[in-house]
C-alpha cells in the first residue's frame, strides 16, 4: 500500500530542498512546480490560454513564457494571480494525478506530493499525510531575496500571496522547523519517516 505524503510550506521555505532528501532516499517525488512549468510549454492548452489573457508581452524572443514578467504582473494583482491559477492550475492537477496513479500502481512504499499550494488550492484530499517546512518570516525573506535578487516589496508581495506558515503547521501532520542547517531537517525528516516505517 503506497503512503500518499503532501510536502507543502510557504515560498523559499525549503520544500524542493527537503524533497531533494526523499529523492536521495529513493523515493519518489511529484513537483507541482515543474508540472506548472511543462503545462504552460508552447503548444500547451494552457499556454495558449495565457498568451490570450495576459498577451504576447509575457512572452521571451522565443516564444515561451517570459516566467519573470508574468510573476511581476500576476504577485502584483490579486485578480491576475486569481486567472493565471485558474488557467494552470486545472492542467497541474490533471498531470499530477496521472504520476500519483503511476507511483500507486508500481507499489511503490510511499511517493511524495510536492505542493506549494496544497492548502490554498485545496488539494488536501490528494495526500494521506503532511509534511510543512517551516520558516519563520524573517529567515523566509532572507532566503527568498537571497536566492532570487527579488527586492524585499517583490519577496513580500510572494509571501503574502499565500497562507501564512503559521496558519500551515496547525493544519499539518508533521512539521520539519527549516530554521537551522540542512542537516538539522535532514534529521527531522528521518525521524518522521521512522515513525512512519517509510
Ligand atoms: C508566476 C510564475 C510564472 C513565476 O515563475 P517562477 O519561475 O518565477 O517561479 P516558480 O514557478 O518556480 O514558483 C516559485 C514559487 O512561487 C510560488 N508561487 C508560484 N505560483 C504561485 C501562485 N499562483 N500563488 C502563490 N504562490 C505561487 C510557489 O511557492 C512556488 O514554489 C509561475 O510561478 C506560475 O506559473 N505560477 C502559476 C502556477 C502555480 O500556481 N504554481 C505554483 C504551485 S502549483
Ligand atoms: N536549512 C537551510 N539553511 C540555509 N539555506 C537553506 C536551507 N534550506 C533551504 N535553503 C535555501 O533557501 C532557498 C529556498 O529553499 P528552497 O528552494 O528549497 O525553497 P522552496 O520552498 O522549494 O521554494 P519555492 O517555494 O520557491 O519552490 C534556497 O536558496 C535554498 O538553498
């Protein structure tokens, strides 16, 4: 029986470097951020759908998605936002669930659901369980401006686009405090998956 595990938490939390560690472990993860990406490829439905919305302005000399110039105009606009989820959000399920059915059906012991947005999409009903990398607010925009150059009004405006970390670990089954070094969480997780016999 293949356990169903949501790793979630806020943007630049740690998320894709804890589902690096499950990677190492040999376990499988499903990245909404990358299903994001391949469905907005040219030729993609929803692709076609956002240069229709937000026009050829978004776009790169090569005809993809300029991802910089679409983040500024959409985490700038609550109703943009708003549309541009409408628009991937339907194809990131749909791909998502695709993976989800593979990983059960190869038996594997667990797969892992890597969703930034788990809570705020209301994807719950995806995971058996949840995992919440944890920040508090000042190390996340630390994090955040240091990994992206973003000035702090850009990090900020991210981090509110979404639902506070804090309000995350109440809902979550299992928090890894991402507020230390690497190696601190790599410990958190091994004891999560103990206490799960993953
Ligand atoms: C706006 C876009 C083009 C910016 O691309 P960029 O490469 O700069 O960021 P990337 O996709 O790597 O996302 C980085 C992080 O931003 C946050 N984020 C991304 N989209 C959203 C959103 N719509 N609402 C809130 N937070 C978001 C998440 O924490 C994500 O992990 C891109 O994020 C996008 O297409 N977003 C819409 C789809 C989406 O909601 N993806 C996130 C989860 S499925
Ligand atoms: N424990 C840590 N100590 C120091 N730096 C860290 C730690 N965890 C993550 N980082 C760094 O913080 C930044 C954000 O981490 P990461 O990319 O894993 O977050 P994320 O939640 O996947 O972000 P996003 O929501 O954008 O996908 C990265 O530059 C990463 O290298």
């Amino acid at each position: 029986m293949t356990l169903i595990i949501g790793l979630t938490g806020g943007i630049a939390s740690g998320k894709s470097t804890v589902s690096a560690m499950f990677t190492e472990l040999g376990i499988t993860v499903i990245d909404a951020d990358i299903e994001a990406r391949l469905a907005v490829e040219p030729g993609e439905q929803a692709y076609q759908e956002i240069v229709r919305h937000f026009g050829p302005g978004i776009l790169e000399q090569n005809g993809s998605i300029n991802r910089s110039a679409l983040g500024s105009i959409i985490f700038a606009n609550e109703e943009k936002r708003l549309k541009l989820n409408s628009i991937v959000h339907p194809a990131v399920r749909e791909r998502m669930a695709i993976k989800r059915q593979q990983a059960v059906a190869s038996n594997e012991k667990a797969v892992v659901l890597d969703i930034p947005l788990l809570f705020e999409s209301k994807l719950t009903g995806l995971v058996e369980k949840i995992i919440v990398v944890y920040v508090d607010e000042k190390t996340q925009l630390d994090r955040l401006i240091g990994r992206n150059g973003f000035s702090e009004e850009e990090a900020i405006t991210r981090i509110r686009s979404q639902m506070p970390l804090k309000d995350k670990i109440v809902l979550a089954d299992e928090v890894i405090d991402n507020n230390g070094t690497i190696e601190q969480s790599r410990e958190q997780l091994m004891k999560i998956l103990d206490k799960w016999a993953i």
